[in-house]
C-alpha cells in the first residue's frame, strides 16, 4: 500500500493503519512525544505503531523493509547533529524514508532535512525563549546570556535567535557562550567558567536543554560563581531526572511535548484521510517554566530561605503550614517569617498559596480530574474556599479556566 500514488480508501477502512513512529526515547521529551502519539492511537484508533530508534530492543530498520507502513511520523532523533562524521549517519534509513509515497509528518526536524513534501509540527521556539527571558525581566534582571546546545544543532540555534531578539526587545545586553572545546569537557569547563566569571551579575542564562543546562551548574561550582546570587540559570525540557538533583535544583521550561506529539499524529491522520491535501506546518508551544532554585529572585546570602523556598516548592501540596516551614529550617516561626518576608517581598503563607495554586492550574490544564478531587490534591482540604480564592486570584472560575485552555489547544 506504501508504495501506489494515491492512498486506497477502502483498504484503509478495512484494516488498521500501520504507523511507523521513528523516534529515540532517550530523553525524556521524546519520550513525552511518544506518549502523546500513542494516546491520540488510543483515542482515534487502532493503529499499529511501530518504533524504530537505536535501542538494543526494538525492531532494528532492515526487518521493516517488508513491513510498508501507511503513515510515518519522524522525529529530528534520526537525524544527527551537525559536525557528526558522514559514516555515523544512517543514510539508509533517509534514502528509504525519502522514498515511502506514504503520509509523512516530521515533527522537530531541520528545515534542511532530505524528506520533501511533508507537513510538520514544530516547538515555537520563540514561545520558548520569550519565556525564559520574560522571567527573568520579570525579576529585574539586565544582563542576559546564552548557552547552546554541544554539538550545535538547528533548534539551539533556533531558541538562540528568540531569545536574542526578546533580549533586545527590552534592551538587555546579550552575551552568547562560544563552544571552543566540544570534545573534551574538562577543557570547555575550565572555559566556561571563565566566561561565566566575566559576565556582568548578577545574569539570567539561558542553556537550551536541561543536559547543557547542569553543565553550566557544574561550571559555575569549579569557578565559584554563586548560584542564584551572581547567575540564574534556566534549561528546556523539565527533565526531572536531571532538575530534582542538581545543586541548586535546575529551573526549566516545561514544553508541551505531548501536546507536540498528539499534533503530530493528528496531522497524520487527516493525511491519511485525505491524501491529497496538502503539507501543513503547525507549532505547539509552552505550559509553564517550573522555577526552582536555580532560577529564584531570593537573597541567597539567608541560607534559611533558601531552604524554606526549596521546602514549599516540593511540600506545599502536601498540607503544610508556616510552622511546618519553621520546623524543617530549624528556627522560630517568628524568625522565619520577618526573614522570609525581607527576602521575597511576600509572607510564607503567600508563597504557599501560590504553590498549590500554580500545581492547581497545571493539572486543570492537562488533566480530566474532577475539581474537587485537584483540591485534595493540591493541599486544599475545602473545595469552597478554592473556589473562591482562585476566582479572586484569576478572575474566572476554575472550570472557565479549564475551557479556555484548552480551547487553544494545536493552535499555538
């Protein structure tokens, strides 16, 4: 069926699709991407998705070349990264891809790619970057920076571009870190650091993942470079794995990646159903940047709100109190208060509040629960008294809230 030149209606409708999903689930946000493809199979289905990725226990790409598929999704993952040498790329893979008279839908991949005549959805990376730098304004900071993905590859670019432009949109000064050792990290490291103990302070960075992101953490350990006091640091892709276990935690941008892979597949689909419509190319943005240490506008010489920050951040949801906070710093309620205060602008309980507010919006947004039950779940025993406080908070009730979301929906 892959091969004909018009799609076969009525084959299609007698069996299920065959998908080939090509895509590597290492990190995590392709492993989001994944998950939003194969929810929208589950919703819109069957379909028969296959995976094609470098792991040592999925299909490997010669055992699909009697298995035509109907539709392709790809993912830039197939595609190596600039610099790579020539034999580490898998032409064979691009040359039978090119060739699949089949829907195709590439979703994060260079303009540059060798797949012709295929609808696309991509990450808005000026949604991306104007986040980051937004939040960082928002703290009053004047000096900002830059650091790019190693190796260089077509979205680091990308975010690098936005965030120049946002920068200058405002009128901060942007400083941009230049890889000079990308094959040897002791050396980039000692380089960087000496790059991070030139900038003006205190500086908002910019690194454009999270991996790069602990590098820049590490560099600015081995330079003595204070974090969050002299430099606030903020990676794409809210790799928990790698942000809970930093020092300080890592602040990142939490893209909406299953929202990119449940568009791709939706565009497969109408392809599918309508071979001779043509290429489209969609972006899927943001859901929030997840502030953690890394990133706070707090006084860092108070060690004691640095730990009540970091406290509430991972407790608020469980019930706490401002005593509880008092407790687990280890000072008087009293104490921690007129400290807490003098640092942040706003009282322990405020900061609380805002916690389990901000967790309340996140799963309005991506889930279906019930609201009473996201109240349980984000510390409010009182359903009324939620109600109330995020009408007077956000101006709208929590089920207009829902709504308008998710109106917006694929069309970011």
């Amino acid at each position: 069926m892959g091969g004909k030149d018009e799609w076969d209606m009525q084959s299609l409708l007698q069996r299920v699709p065959k998908i080939l999903v090509v895509l590597s689930t290492v990190q995590k946000a392709r492993r989001d991407k994944l998950y939003g493809i194969l929810r929208y199979a589950k919703e819109n289905g069957p379909w028969n998705v296959q995976m094609l990725e470098n792991h040592p226990f999925e299909t490997r790409f010669h055992a699909f070349q009697n298995w035509q598929p109907d539709g392709v999704i790809c993912d830039s993952s197939i595609f190596p990264p600039d610099g790579y040498a020539q034999e580490e790329q898998p032409e064979a893979i691009f040359r039978h891809l090119a060739k699949l008279r089949v829907p195709f839908v590439l979703l994060d991949v260079s303009p540059d790619s060798s797949i012709r005549r295929c609808s696309r959805v991509d990450l808005d990376s000026a949604q991306t970057s104007n986040a980051v730098a937004d939040a960082f304004l928002k703290q009053g900071l004047r000096h900002l920076a830059f650091v790019g993905a190693n190796p260089d590859v077509f979205w680091s670019r990308d975010h690098q571009e936005a965030f120049s432009r946002r920068a200058a949109e405002a009128g901060v000064p942007l400083a941009v870190y230049s890889c000079r050792y990308p094959e040897d990290w002791g050396l980039e490291c000692m380089d960087m650091g000496k790059w991070l103990r030139e900038l003006p302070k205190p500086c908002g960075i910019m690194a454009a993942m999270d991996i790069r992101a602990r590098q820049v953490l590490d560099a600015c350990v081995q330079a003595g470079v204070s974090i969050p006091g002299e430099i606030r640091i903020i990676g794409v892709d809210n790799d928990e794995t790698i942000c809970e276990n930093t020092d300080p935690s890592l602040s990142s941008v939490c893209a909406d990646f299953e929202g990119g892979g449940y568009l791709a597949a939706s565009v497969l689909h109408r392809m599918m159903l309508n071979p001779k419509s043509p290429p489209v190319r969609l972006s899927y943005g943001v859901k929030q940047v997840v502030e953690r240490l890394s990133s706070m506008n707090v006084n860092t010489l108070n060690g004691i709100v640095t730990r009540a920050v970091e406290f509430i951040r991972l407790n608020a949801c469980a019930g706490i109190g401002v005593t509880d906070v008092a407790k687990a710093i280890h000072v008087s309620r009293r104490y921690a208060e007129i400290h807490f205060r003098e640092a942040c602008g706003y009282t322990i309980h405020e900061a609380i509040l805002r916690q389990r507010l901000d967790r309340v919006c996140l799963l309005l947004r991506d889930t279906s629960q019930p609201i009473g039950e996201i109240g349980e779940r984000c510390g409010f025993r009182v359903e009324s008294y939620l109600k109330t406080l995020f009408k007077s908070r956000f101006g709208c009730t929590m089920s207009q809230y829902r709504k308008s979301e998710r109106s917006g929906v694929g069309n970011r």
